[in-house]
C-alpha cells in the first residue's frame, strides 16, 4: 500500500511540475512590442525569370535577437492569394502562416519562389510583392523584387524510342528564321529536318532547358548570322548568378551531314555538355561549318567534337572544358587560324588533353577502320592545366597535319618535328583572368607579335574587330595598350 501511495504522489508532483513548467513556458515568451525581428536580407531579387517557368527557390534567414521566446503572430505575402509569389515556412507552404514561434537568439528559413504569367511585353519587367512579418504588433517586411522575361516556347512534341525528345521547327524544304524580338526556350530537342534550314538572326537569345538541344539533321541547314555588336546567344534556361558559368546545364548543338553551307558567326556558346558535336551519320555529302568568332565556354564535356567533318574555323576562343576543347576524330578536314584553347577546368579533374586528333575506330570485330584526315591549325594557342594539352593519333590512311606559329602546352617533340613550324613550347601565355574567362593576353604574353603574317592577312580583324595585320599575334585576341573586354 505504502510503495502505491508513493507512486501516486510522485505521478501527482510530475502533473504539478509540467503544469507550472507550461505556464512558466507561456511567461518566457517575449512579449515587447518593440521587438524586432532581424533578417539575413532586407530583399529577395530573383534575377530574370521566362513566364511560365518558375524560378529556383531562395532563402532568407529570420533571427530571433531576444534572449526568450518569441511568437510572429503573422507571416504573410502583402498581395495575398493574388501574388505570383509563393513561401514555404516551416514545411509548408501558402501565402499567410499564423503564430510561429523562435526560440531565444535562434532562428528560422524562410523559402520563397516566383512563376511570372506571360504578357505582350518584349523588354524585361518588374514584378514585386512583399513578406509582412507582425510580432507583437510591430509590423516588418521583406522585398520581393523579380525581373520577368516573355518568350517563345519550343516544346517537344515527338518521343520516339531510343532518341531524344523534339519538335521539327523546319521541315523537308521549308526555311524558317528566328528573330530577336524575343528570347526562344526550348524544351527537348529543336530539330532541322532533312533539306530543312534555320537562320537565326544577330542578336537573338536561345535558351535550352535541360537535356535539351539543337539538331540539324541529316541534309539539314544552320545558319547562325550573329555580328561583334549583337551576337547571338546559347545556354541554359536558369538565368539567376548561380547558374551564370555552371556547365552542363543543357545538352548540344548537334550538326549532321549535308549542307556545305552551315555557318556560325559571333555565336556565344556556353554552360552546355558539348558546345558543338559534328558528324557524318551515314554517308559524306560534302558536309561543311565554317566557325568564325565564337566562344564556346563552360562545357561538361567536349567544346568541340567532329566525326569525319570538315570544318574552316577562325577567331574562335574555347575554354574550361571538362573534357575535350577540340575533338577532331574518325578523319575529316579542318583549318583553324587565330583560335585561342586555354582549357583551365575548374569544376572538377580533367583526365584528357585540350585537343585531340584521331583518324580510326576499333570495329566489334576488334578491326582498325581508317579514313583520310587532314588538319592545318595556325596562329593558336592550346594551353590549359594539364601536362599534356595535345594527343595524335593516327592509323593507316592518310594523316597529314600542321602547326603553324602555335603556342602549345605538350611533351611532344614539336621542335624537332616538321609538322610544327615555330612553336612556343610550354610557355605562358598570361591570359589577363582564365579563372573568368578572359583569355586576352597581357602586355607581357609571348604570343603578342608572334603570328604567322601570311595566316593573319587572312583574317585580318580579331573577335573584337581590332586589325591585326600589322604585327600579328597569336590566337582570337590582339593585344592593344587599353584592352577591349569581350562581350559575356
């Protein structure tokens, strides 16, 4: 009886204990009306958002600075249920929480999005909206600030087995142009199908979602007419500063066999996996790209990769590249002059050389199938963090190859080689900021004067439009006293 008594005493002083420790809880709060909450950010900016495509989340941090408890007694977005803007407080989400509590010197996230509705507007616009905090009845708030962006949509229609996502945007013969007017986003793969063509005007701004791209098909046709003002842009379709120079964000620009006449020029290529794949399907029909200054930059995988293609390349800038800068594989004909490869990967280990020169494949029946290959690469740098920046290798057929006034980063013999005709061998080009980029040499570089002034007179201006014809250096940039900063 004893031993039942105690316990039930003891259960009545436990009741006691939680009903005065509830109470005292209830005291601890922070009731001052003068309280106020501190924030990790008085604004939120959402950098420029497409209608339609909601943004990627941010993040604020809401501080409890007082020692004791205290209760926001509301949380809510100024415009209501009527906001494009929508927030996620402690696992939920809506456009009004009530009663939330933060412990002494603690605190809280609070998430917020944006999806923009379209309108008829072709510039940029502001969209804004605020988060009202009131606890104990002072009233704060956050602001909410997003740039929104009409567009044109591509959407795939088409999803066939064992190929990628598309929506045909030029048909068998016909010829369709995109315009600048506004920004394309393309969600699968925009596809030019056979003697189909596609121009796309200077300045214009195409925008891949991932794993999204651009096919020209077998026969098919681009033609890419960017200028040094207006060039015309390709990347992914996150637009905020996290997403500004991160590879991989969207699939390829992938040229197939037919045209003779495929063109690139002033073309911003950037934050993709590979920044143009061009190869023979089936059967050579005289396919051709010439590739005049464009920057292909940011690439998870290869800037460039060729099978069997044929490609006359001038003023062109690859860089940080998790792979390949210049793939040139299975044979084909290329000439590049006054290209700059300065392939300092910086989101991880690379474990292949900057340019790559192949012209075989090992068939299922452990064959060597060759075919004929010829390269003249002039007025280049090659150069990144690797020891070794160039690997050839050659089968059977015919592999004639030549470096002319280039500088390059390799272990190979090129002094003593005939291949390579006055090469600056492992040296520095001092690159103003590669970590950016900025592959322009600096006034102490020792390619500036070094070109080759026959291959120079052939392409006389540089990617900024400077003469180059007088004391020509090598690679896309001239150097001058006041350097011109290239167009991002």
């Amino acid at each position: 009886m004893t031993s039942r008594i105690l316990s039930a005493v003891l259960i009545l002083i436990i009741g006691i204990l939680i009903i005065f420790s509830s109470c005292k809880k209830d005291d601890d709060f922070d009731t001052n009306p003068t309280i106020s909450l501190r924030f990790s950010a008085d604004t939120l900016i959402f950098d420029t958002v497409f209608t339609t495509i909601g943004s990627i989340t941010e993040r604020i941090s809401v501080y409890n600075p007082s020692d004791k408890t205290i209760k926001i007694s509301s949380i809510r977005l100024a415009k209501g249920a009527t906001s494009r803007y929508s927030m996620n407080v402690d696992g939920q989400s809506g456009t009004a929480f009530q009663d939330i509590e933060i412990r002494g010197n603690d605190s809280i996230f609070l998430f917020a999005k944006v999806n923009i509705n379209p309108n008829d507007q072709t510039e940029p616009f502001i969209l804004t909206d605020s988060i009202v905090f009131e606890t104990n009845g002072n009233p704060q708030d956050v602001d909410l600030v997003a740039w929104g962006q009409n567009a044109r949509y591509i959407l795939w229609n088409q999803d066939p087995e064992n190929l990628p996502r598309y929506k045909i945007v030029a048909g068998e013969g016909v010829d369709t142009t995109w315009t600048s007017d506004l920004p394309i986003v393309v969600y699968g793969y925009a596809v030019v199908d056979s003697t189909g063509s596609l121009t796309i005007e200077a300045g214009t701004k195409i925008y891949f979602h991932s794993g999204s791209g651009l096919w020209i098909y077998k026969g098919g046709s681009l033609k890419v007419m960017g200028t040094q003002e207006e060039p015309v842009y390709f990347q992914g379709d996150r637009l905020e500063a996290a997403y500004k120079d991160l590879p991989g964000q969207w699939d390829r620009i992938w040229i197939n066999e037919g045209a003779v006449d495929n063109e690139i020029n002033y073309a911003i290529i950037r934050n993709g996996f590979i920044g143009l794949q061009l190869e023979t399907l089936q059967e050579f029909m005289g396919n051709q790209l010439y590739l005049s200054n464009t920057i292909i930059e940011n690439m998870s995988g290869a800037g460039i990769l060729t099978r069997y293609y044929f490609v006359a390349g001038q003023n062109c800038v690859i860089t940080n590249c998790g792979q390949y800068a210049l793939a040139l594989t299975l044979g084909g004909g290329y000439d590049f002059r006054q290209t700059t490869i300065g392939n300092n990967w910086r989101h991880g280990i690379r474990n292949t050389a900057s340019v790559y020169l192949n012209n075989y494949f090992i068939d299922q029946d452990n064959q060597v199938v060759a075919y004929p290959f010829s390269a003249n690469i002039a007025n280049t740098i090659i150069y990144g963090n690797q020891k070794e920046e160039l690997v050839i290798e050659d089968s059977v057929a015919e592999f004639l190859y030549t470096f002319d006034h280039c500088l390059i980063k390799t272990e190979l013999d090129v002094l003593a080689d005939t291949n390579f005709k006055a090469i600056l061998k492992n040296q520095d080009p001092l690159f103003i900021d590669p970590t950016v980029n900025n592959l322009q040499p600096d006034s102490l570089s020792p390619v500036i004067g070094a070109g080759n002034p026959g291959i120079a007179n052939t392409v006389p201006f540089d990617i900024n439009g400077i003469d180059r014809t007088q004391r020509p250096d090598i690679g896309a940039y001239q150097w001058t006293p006041t350097q011109i900063e290239r167009r991002r």
